[in-house]
C-alpha cells in the first residue's frame, strides 16, 4: 500500500480544518499529518493545495512534497498584475509545481480571461494548472462557478497546459468526463469523493448507485492515465480512503492510480 497524496491540504488556524481533522479522528497539525501518513505511513509524497498567504504557501515543506499556489481570495485579483509577478517568482521554484484557482469559493468562472495571463505562464515555465471543480464546503460559494464544462474553453485555448480537474467535477460526473474525454490536456484527481469517518462495506452497500456512476464515468474517459489519488486531507483518512479509490479501478491499474500517474502528470523525477 504505497501513495502519492496528489491533493491535501494544511490550514492553519482555522475552525473548518480543525473540525474536518477531528471528524477523521485526527487533528489539523501539519506536524501530525508528515508523522502519520509519511513517515510513519505508506504515503510517499504529494501536492499541497496552497491555501492563505501566498508568502506563506509551500514553505518548508519535506522532501518528495511539492505544491501548487493557491488563489483562494478575492483580493489576488485587485491588483492581478502584481500577483502574477509573485507567482512567476514562485513558478521558478522547482517545489512549486502550478497553480491551483478556486472557482466557486471565488465568484469567477475559470475561463475569465483575467486568468489567461496565468495560463500563458504556466506554459512558459511547463507547470501545471488545478482547478476546483463540483462540491463546495460550506454554504457561502457559489455552485455555478465550479462546473467543470468551463476547463473546456482553457483546454482548447491553451492545448499545451495540463489541466488537473480537482475531485473529477463531483458530482457532475457526466459533464467532467465529457470535458476529459475531448482533451487529453485534461486530468482528474480522485480527491473529496467522500468527507469523514467511513467503512468501506457499508459505504459501499448504502451508496451503492453513487459508486456505479463513479466507475461508469471513469471508463467513459477511455483512459486511466489521467486519473490520479488525492485525499484533500483533513476530509479523510488517506489509508482508508487509498481502499475506496483503488476499489473503483481493475486490480492491475492500482499502482498507477495511486503514485505513478500522479508523478508522471506533475514531472517529478524522482522520490528520495
């Protein structure tokens, strides 16, 4: 049982990740997270979603972990042409793999054109763009913003840019395996799929329909290439989680569903 926690997160001080950590039975410590799933674990690294300060995103993070800056307030827009030459900084950073925008907790579709400075220079440094899309947390976002058809215009527009469709546009499944199934720029990961505590059989027994369609959808694709493991920790416990994701795939398929996929779409070399 070997992961690459290809989508987690660490908050600091906040209310929200403090009860999602204690609804897994964990707390929101970044000290506790590296402990528990990596060192002591069978995760072998992965991409921490920035959330909060982009001074503060990805600093002192282990070897093997990476991260993608996180435009998750308003206020990175006031002022885009500034932000933008924050991130190019950071982009030259080889533990800064992309970024990661927030349609739906911000109220701006993905393909506004504001974003597409930012797309061109992702494709100048060949890092990649994450993009929320399906469910949101809490009751302040707006849906509308996160559908996923809106990464079509981005795929077609910049072809050359690898587009990670966070949580597979849960639950508009049809509507995301639509947008991936026309652009082979386009990936997914398998994060936020479910949030707390769960058996697995019992899980599996009562949402038997939900886990029809996810299998239904995934195969719609074509490809499990493009499909990669993600807890969006504190939302779950990775090793219980690591059970439910492999579970949607042919048994022979694991190893890339769960590390290989992911190394390979974010270009890194190497695990120490």
């Amino acid at each position: 049982m070997r992961y690459f926690d290809a989508h987690f997160h660490l908050f600091e001080n906040s209310a929200f990740g403090n009860q999602l950590a204690d609804n897994i039975g964990d707390t929101a410590d970044k000290d506790l997270f590296f402990d528990k799933y990596y060192r002591n674990g069978n995760m072998i690294g992965g991409i921490l979603m920035g959330n909060g300060p982009l001074e503060h995103q990805g600093v002192e993070l282990p070897a093997n972990f990476y991260y993608c800056l996180g435009l998750d307030e308003e206020k990175y827009f006031e002022e885009f042409d500034d932000t933008l030459k924050i991130i190019e900084n950071r982009l030259s950073e080889n533990k800064c793999v992309g970024v990661k925008l927030y349609p739906g907790y911000i109220s701006r579709y993905p393909n506004d054109e504001i974003y597409y400075p930012l797309f061109e220079l992702l494709c100048k440094h060949n890092k990649v763009l994450a993009v929320h899309t399906g469910m949101l947390a809490g009751s302040s976002g707006k849906l509308k913003y996160a559908k996923p058809i809106y990464l079509d215009d981005i795929a077609v527009d910049f072809p050359q840019l690898k587009i990670i469709m966070c949580h597979f546009g849960n639950p508009f499944l049809s509507e995301a395996a639509a947008v991936m199934e026309s652009n082979s720029n386009v990936y997914a990961d398998l994060s936020g799929l479910i949030e707390g505590s769960f058996s697995l059989n019992a899980f599996g027994e009562s949402q038997k329909n939900y886990i029809k369609a996810l299998k239904t959808w995934i195969q719609y694709v074509g490809t499990y290439d493009r499909f990669m493991f993600g807890t969006d920790w504190p939302a779950v416990n990775g090793n219980n989680y690591y059970d439910f994701i492999s579970s949607l795939f042919p048994k022979k398929f694991t190893d890339n569903i769960m590390y290989k996929n992911a190394l390979k779409i974010y270009q890194i070399k190497e695990i120490v």
